[in-house]
C-alpha cells in the first residue's frame, strides 16, 4: 500500500490521515471498517471530511465510524466507545488520525485499563503531547469513586509547530501575527485563566477615568479562532526533548516554542499585605478587583495622609505607580481638598523615572501636587488595622533602617519576579527571567525558543506597548529560524509609558534601549498633552483589542502584514 499502516493486533491497524483516494487501495487490502478518530474541524488544508470519507467508504462496502477525539483528556466514555468498535467492528479494521499516534494511544489505554482491574484500580494515563511514551499513575481502589474516570492527555498526533506560553497580550498577539503570516501553522497557547485583561487601563480605573468592566473578556473571546487553547498552567521544560511539563502531568510536544507567560506579583513579599488588601484603605491599580478601590478611597479622602509607593525593578509598567499619585492628587486639588492631605510617593529607586528626559516635566507636577519623595524607601510591612507602613530606607553608604509611616491612603505597588516554572528551568538567567538575545529575542541556547513581554530579559520596559513591537520581531525571526535563516529582525527596545499627570493631560513617554526617545508622533514627547490623553483612554484600548489582538500590526513599523 502506499499509505503506511502499523499493525497493533490481529485485527487492528493503524495510520495517518486517508484521503478519498487511498479508499479504493485500503477495501483492495482486505480492510472491512474503518475508524476516524480525527475531528473534522482540525487546521489542514488537505483534511478531507469525515462525511465525505463515510460516503466513498461505503461505496467500497467499508464500515466507517466517526470517533473524533479532541486535544486534552479523554473521557471513560470515549476508551469504552473504542473499545466496544473493536469488539463488535468487522475486522481488519483500520483506525486513522494525523499520524495514527491518537488510535494508537486509545489502543494502549484499553490495554493498561484492563490490566489495571485485576488490581481494583483505575488508571490514568498521560502520553506526551508528541502520542509517544505513555506513563502510567496506578491510583488504588479509584475506580469506586466515579468522578475518577480514566483519562488520557495527548497530542493526537505530531508535535505542534509552535507551543505559547501564555494568553496575555503577548502571547495572544504573537499568535494571531503568526497565523496572518502562515494560516496552516498549527498553534497552542497555554493559558489556564478564563479571563483576558487590558491592563493598562487599570490606573485609569484608579482615577475615575474608565470603566473597569471595559478592562476584561473572556479568554475565548480573543484566543485566535485557529489556535488551539490547552487551559491549563505550565510547570516546567524540557527543552532538550522540546516538551513542555503541565501542572496536571500532561507534557505537550512543540518544534518551537514562545515564552510569554508574564510577570508574577509577588504581593506576600511584603508582611502583612494580603490580609489588609482592598480594605483598611489599601489598594492597588495592579489588581483588577483593586482599581476600583482606589477611585473609592481617592473619592471619600477628605484630609490625612496618602501613601504611594514603587518596589524595586523590574515592574510592569515602570511609571504607573506614580501616574496613581498623579491622578488622585488631581482629583484632591480640583476639589479643593489637597491642602488638607499629605502625598507621599515611596520608590525604592533613587531616581523618579528612569529615562532622565521626562524627570523635569514630572517634577513640576509633584511641586503642583506638593507631594513628597522618598527615594531608596522599599515597603517591607503593612499592619492595615493600625494603618502603619514599614519601609527599609537606605541611606548612601548602604545601611538599611526601618521607618514606620502612618497613613489613611496606602497604594501598593508589589515587588515582581518571574514565575516560578520559568525561573527553575533551563531558561533562565541568573535573574531568573527567560534569557534572550535582547536583540534578536531569541533564546541563546535554544534556538528553537523566543521569549517576549515582561517574562523575557531583555532590558527594555516591560509595557504593553514594548510587547506590541516585540511580537514583530519574534514572529519574524521565529519564522526565519524555522526555515534555517538568520534572525535579522533588531529590537530597538522600545517601551511607552504614557504617563497620566493629570486628568485630561498625558506624557507620552517613548523610548529604546539606554533611554533613546523614540516619539512616534511629530510632537514634543516631553510636553503633558491632551492630544496623548485622547490616545492614552480612547484610541490604545481601540488599537488593543481590533488590532494588536487580532495580528494587525498598527503602529509597529511592520514590513509584515497589514
């Protein structure tokens, strides 16, 4: 035959994908059914249906099942299903999916399973998402709680093209670019939230300026329609097998991968702050649930003493801890109670923003605001019922003290590191942060990785808008890899921080690596502007979720795709 068949046992066989063509060649074998364990709706351009297969099978007097079996566990119900085919089907049958590895899979699940029985256990078995080695967990005496059926996790079929760690902006927009580029590419994203969020808006929340219900959709809302979501955490790598490890014991096959899981916020590094978060008058425009808290607290503080504070970097969105300040000061001198009120804005750093071209302009407005710095300060302890906040100031030979401050307003910016599965891999660098070429976004040691957003090393600021350029340069270069060429795509680095200095006025702060102004529009960068305002609340939102999500790659210089 010229279609490649695997023998399993006496009666049943295995192959990849059939066409109407090879019908004729199969009934001549001697085959009497078939069993299409391939959903219909699978990514391929030569993917006949089911029906159409049916039809022209039966034409040759072949028995033809549809038992389509779906990326993630597989049901009792399911095995049972294929089960009862083999016993009752006319033999030789042949079984077929992409490759034959999904056929072959159930066929060993059958196997374990009735081995399993005679032990009064169930099994649960996870192949890799390659359909190669299985494991096999025994669980003692399972099989009397029913809610413990068997199941299997696999990858019916080869390894997926590309493998994304991550369904946030990164992750979801280098997706969608790559699929413009090359529709047939078949895609995972990994991703275990429901939810997506647009975070940038969310210091906006924070000022009384955009709806937080405006920040959030569901997750399968804006996952590419020809991508294939595995809801589920990452927990590890293997790159040198080019697998990635699942929480929930599945491992997933990939012949390249992109790590854009994010940052995490670790908010128990500082004592005491999640038992006093959203009440107590803490808060912070880093948590959805928050933000609106904030606008409350700004709201209702007549006089007292607001605290604003920024750990040490690297953070999401370097300016948003003092755009907070901004606009609930503005909101306390438009209303005339700022008089009334102590601003403090507590930065670990020793300096206001790190791009020095943008420090003058951001000053005027503390002096506007009265507001007072505290360089060096780190917030090490929250004792929210006593409303005091503890912060390690150091001074300029390098000694630590400990410094109590009262407060009525405490907003907390928490420190962040990478997530623990990233940085306990073989990614990471010495930071823990997926290491790349900070050119190239490339992974130094595996060139079958690309990293971007604010998990990947690169020095740039980790925003949303450094990773609307980045999904260019990694999507290009990703693709030139996989065809054996050189990456020739350069990140500039830049990042935008538009930071909110009052309500109505906007620093459109852009920039590249070593603080290189990099405007985007013919204007003053350094100049608070209405003009920005309007891009900061209307039109970046708009660019978001009708572009940037959907792989149109406005605003990005793209030689790509339109």
């Amino acid at each position: 035959m010229s279609i490649v068949t695997k023998k399993l046992d006496e009666k049943l066989f295995v192959t990849g994908q059939i066409s109407v063509d090879d019908l004729a060649e199969i009934a001549s074998e001697g085959y009497k059914s078939i069993i299409c364990n391939r959903p219909d709706h699978e990514e391929n351009e030569t993917h006949p249906a089911s029906l159409e297969l049916e039809k022209a099978a039966h034409s040759f007097g072949i028995t033809f099942i549809y038992l389509p079996i779906e990326i993630g566990p597989v049901s009792t119900e399911k095995i049972e299903s294929f089960n009862k085919l083999l016993t009752e089907l006319p033999g030789p049958i042949l079984a077929f999916c992409n490759t034959g590895n999904r056929a072959k899979a159930l066929y060993e699940l059958i196997k374990q399973k009735q081995a399993s029985e005679d032990e009064d256990e169930s099994v649960i078995a996870a192949c890799s998402w390659t359909g190669e080695a299985l494991e096999t967990i025994h669980i003692p005496h399972a099989s009397q709680d029913k809610s413990l059926s068997v199941a299997a996790a696999c990858n019916w079929g080869n390894a997926f093209d590309i493998v994304v760690i991550g369904g946030g902006a990164a992750g979801i927009g280098v997706t969608a670019s790559l699929l413009h580029r090359r529709p047939a590419l078949r895609i995972a994203i990994v991703e275990p939230s429901d939810k997506h969020y647009y975070q940038p808006a969310w210091t906006l929340v924070g000022g009384g300026a955009y709806d937080i219900a405006q920040t959030v959709r569901n997750m399968a809302d804006v996952i590419p329609p020809k991508a294939e979501w595995i809801q589920a955490a990452a927990a590890g790598f293997d790159p040198d097998n080019n697998l990635i490890n699942l929480s929930d014991g599945r491992s997933i096959g990939y012949r390249q991968l992109i790590v854009c899981p994010g940052i995490r916020l670790a908010w128990e590094k500082i004592e005491g702050l999640q038992e006093t978060l959203g009440k107590n008058g803490v808060t912070s425009n880093y948590h959805f649930d928050l933000a609106p808290y904030t606008w409350s607290l700004t709201k209702n503080l007549k006089s007292g003493k607001a605290l604003f504070t920024q750990p040490s970097m690297p953070i999401k969105c370097a300016g948003a801890p003092q755009k907070a300040m901004y606009l609930s000061s503005d909101y306390w001198l438009r209303h005339r109670t700022l008089d009334d009120i102590e601003v403090e804005f507590n930065t670990a750093g020793a300096v206001l923003f790190g791009v020095a071209d943008f420090v003058p302009p951001l000053m005027e407005y503390v002096k506007r605001y009265h507001a007072k710095l505290a360089f060096n300060s780190n917030l090490v302890k929250v004792d929210g019922t006593n409303k005091i906040a503890s912060f390690d100031i150091k001074d300029s030979e390098g000694n630590v003290t400990r410094i109590e401050k009262p407060f009525d307003m405490l907003h907390v910016v928490p420190p962040q590191v990478a997530p623990d599965f990233i940085s306990k891999s073989p990614l990471a660098d010495a930071a823990g942060f997926c290491e790349v070429n900070p050119k190239t976004l490339q992974h130094p040691r595996y060139s079958n990785i690309f990293s971007l957003g604010d998990v990947c090393s690169s020095p740039n600021a980790k925003t949303a808008a450094a990773a609307r350029k980045q999904i260019v340069i990694v999507a290009e270069n990703l693709l030139a890899a996989k065809e054996g060429k050189e990456c020739t795509n350069i990140y500039d680095g830049y990042g935008a921080c538009p930071l909110t200095v009052e309500n109505g006025k906007v620093i459109l702060a852009e920039f590249g690596f070593g603080g290189k102004l990099l405007p985007t529009f013919p204007f003053n960068p350094t100049v608070p502007s209405r003009f920005a305002w309007f891009l900061k609340t209307k039109l970046f939102p708009w660019i978001y979720w009708n572009g940037m999500l959907k792989g149109r790659e406005w605003l990005t210089d793209s030689t790509g795709v339109s």
